[in-house]
C-alpha cells in the first residue's frame, strides 16, 4: 500500500507499507534513494507491519532546497504524527542510519527502539583506512579500475544530470558487495534508484566532510542495535564500533559474509538479528 503525507515544511512524501506485525518505520539510504532500495527486505514483512518512507527529494516524493539530516529528521517526526503513534521502532539504513541518529536524539521519547544498519556516525582516519583497505582488497577484479575511479568522480564531482549520477553509481556498486558475481542485476538496480542528483551532491560537499554525530549519539536513549556487514567497505565493523562506543545501550552484530547490502547478500542473518532484538 503506497500513501502520502504532508510535512509542516509543505512537501509531500510518500511511503509503501507492507506486512505484519509491530510497526517498523525504515529509512533509506543514497542520500536520495527511495523505497524501493529496500526490495523484500530479507522476507521481514513476515513479522512486522514495514514502512518505507521515501525521503525528500526520492522518487515518488517532492524534492527540496534543504537535505540536511536535521531535516530529514524532521520528516520523520512529520510521519510519526501523521501515523498518530506515540514511538516508533526505527530503522535506518545507510545514510538513513544516520537520519536515524538524528531523530533519535532530537526526538528521544518517541523512539522505542532503534536499528543503524550499515551506517556511520563518524568519518575520521580509522574509518577511512578502512575504506582503503577495502577498497585495495578488491584489487584485481575485473571492474575494480573503472569503480575505483567512479567513486573519486562522485565525491569530487556536481552531476549534471540524475542520468549522469545514476552511471557513475553503476560503474562503483561492484565495491559495495562482498561478491559481485551473482548480484550483478540487483547491484545495478539498486544503484538506480535516483530522481534528483541534489541530495547526494549537498551531502557530500556539506555534511560529509565534517561528519560527526557522536554528540547526538550521546543523547540517544533508546535501546540500540548496530549491524555492520564484516565486508562493507564504507560502513564497516569499524563504523560499527564506532557507533556503540558513544551508545548507552547499544550493541553491534557484524554478519560475516556480506558487504554493504545486508538484506541483499545475507538476508537470513539480518532477519535474525532484526527479530530478536525488536520483539
């Protein structure tokens, strides 16, 4: 079921609901991917009643001059009202994780319990050594030069066009999975999922450089779990880590076998970690 709401700021969302069980309110990645990014989200419409928001600037809602995570967050806090539910069991995945992070601090009560997939809070020297050592473990395959040189053309580079975002993502994704043989398909439809260029360019040239959310970890109260995938390249066991030393009650899953896709390349094992620790 595909709906639609309203933020305070005038800008409409949307968001697909599926499943059931206890609410799970998802938020994806990108910045700038939609719903679609989760697919069947390892089969855990089997257990939970999942939302999956569409952010600003994502296909199906509008676009905006601002993609700040503080805003983003504020669209959450805009669903949550919408849905007329005191908390919510949030999940963020990516730079949704980090969406995620924000609310969580800024909205404290209204989280019951929080899960940062794949995510970082923190770019620092020890998180980009491991992005280098990832990187140069992929050394050798076949795609690694043009995925290589497709990752220094994004952060360097303002697209021109979404088409232009959308075949420069393509040419990174074989980084992002632990194998690329076999997910070649999905990698290339996940790495699709861009309506607007904006969101990525304002992140990586405004909040990434100085990324650091360990003051609003800090205040997060919630019970929290962190699942970093063993080869994700980006947002890693490092990352992970990261995150829990700076939690009150968090703690963190490493599934093995998996970059940065978790629901992609090992669905089973996020479905369990998901389960357990939410109902």
């Amino acid at each position: 079921m595909i709906d639609i709401f309203t933020t305070p700021a005038g800008l409409t969302l949307s968001y697909e609901r599926r499943g059931r069980g206890p609410l799970l309110v998802c938020h994806p990645g990108g910045p700038g991917c939609s719903a679609a990014e989760f697919r069947d989200f390892a089969g855990l419409d089997d257990s939970f009643d999942l939302l999956f928001l569409s952010p600003r600037g994502s296909a199906g809602s509008d676009p905006a001059e601002d993609y700040s995570l503080a805003s983003y967050a504020a669209d959450v806090e805009a669903l949550r009202e919408h849905l007329g539910v005191e908390q919510l069991d949030l999940l963020g995945f990516s730079h949704g994780g980090m969406v995620a992070m924000t609310y969580a601090a800024a909205y404290g009560p209204r989280v019951r319990r929080l899960v940062l997939a794949g995510t970082l809070a923190l770019w620092d020297d020890e998180a980009q050594a491991a992005m280098e050592r990832g990187i140069e473990a992929r050394r050798g395959e076949p795609w690694f030069e043009e995925a290589q040189r497709a990752i220094a053309e994004e952060q360097a580079g303002d697209f021109s066009s979404v088409d232009d975002l959308i075949a420069n993502t393509q040419r990174q994704a074989p980084l992002y999975f632990h194998r690329w043989e076999g997910n070649e398909r999905v990698g290339r439809e996940l790495f699709s999922d861009f309506a607007h260029s904006e969101p990525l360019h304002q992140f990586n040239t405004v909040e990434f450089p100085t990324l650091d959310l360990r003051p609003e970890l800090r205040a997060i109260a919630a019970p929290t779990l962190v699942v970093s995938g063993e080869d994700d390249m980006i947002a890693g066991p490092v990352c992970g880590e990261a995150i829990v030393r700076e939690l009150s009650a968090g703690r963190l899953v490493t599934i093995a076998a998996t970059g940065h896709f978790l629901y992609v390349e090992q669905p089973d094992a996020l479905r369990t970690a998901l389960t357990e620790f939410l109902l």
